[in-house]
C-alpha cells in the first residue's frame, strides 16, 4: 500500500471509532460495516415524537438514471399532507398527495426525465410548510 492509502485507511478507522463513540446507543440508519445510510423504520429514533417531519432524499446525490426515495412522518391529526418537488427556477415538477399518517413512509421519485441539478422539495401540511429539503441529480 502506498503512504497515502495507509493514511487514508488510519483516517477512516478514527472517524469510524468516533461515529462508534456517538453512536454508542445506535444511530438510525447507519450501518457502519458497509458504509451506509439508510433510513430504518423499525428504529423509532428516526421517527419524531411529535409533529411532522421530512428527511433527506436516499440516495442523494443520485444519478438521474434511478430512483431516489423521500422519507417523511405525518403526524396522527394532520387532515391533508403533501411533498411538492420544484425544479431550480421554482416551477413545480410534481406533486404527491400523502395518504399515510402516524407512520414513518416513503415516497419513490424516478429521476430518469430529470437534467443534472439541484431539486428543492417541500412538505406542506394542513396548508403549512412543514420543511424543505434539498435533491442533487447528476448525469451518469
């Protein structure tokens, strides 16, 4: 290995120790032995106690060629909920009325008709905007 690998290599096991220090109770998703993140609906630390929430698209960046998911949670009360996701200009690409309440759900978007960019998405519920998040797509 050269001196730059082996550096890299000792790079990564600190800040996989330090994840491990942080995460000494679990954290949501992560998974540490293949490098990834994934939202975990049977780990109700990634569902809120209260309210509403919207999560970061997974995978994200992602290529324009796949399917990125929204994860969100409606809470229990909420009479209409809705993602609305925008292109750069603000115009609106799609819209996804949300059917599931007091459980943590997904959304699939097909990113395949979609140039490389950043993609603004907002969770509106009862008329109010609850988040907004951001989707990178890139060229594969």
């Amino acid at each position: 290995m050269s001196e730059n690998q082996d550096k890299l290599e000792s790079e990564l096991k600190d800040i996989r120790a330090l994840l491990n220090q942080i995460c000494s109770e679990g954290c949501a998703g992560l998974n540490l032995d293949n490098n990834t993140v994934e939202p975990d609906a049977s780990n109700d630390r990634f569902i809120p106690r209260q309210g509403s929430s919207l999560y970061q698209n997974i995978p994200n960046p992602t290529p324009n060629n796949l399917i990125t998911n929204i994860p969100f949670f409606i809470e229990k009360n909420a009479k209409r909920a809705q993602i609305v996701l925008y292109d750069n200009r603000g115009i609106v690409l799609q819209k996804f009325d949300i059917q599931q309440h007091d459980e943590y759900a997904q959304i699939p978007v097909n990113t395949q008709n979609m140039n490389a960019g950043v993609y603004p998405y907002a969770l509106y519920v009862d008329g109010k905007v609850i988040d907004t998040k951001q989707m990178i797509v890139f060229s594969r």
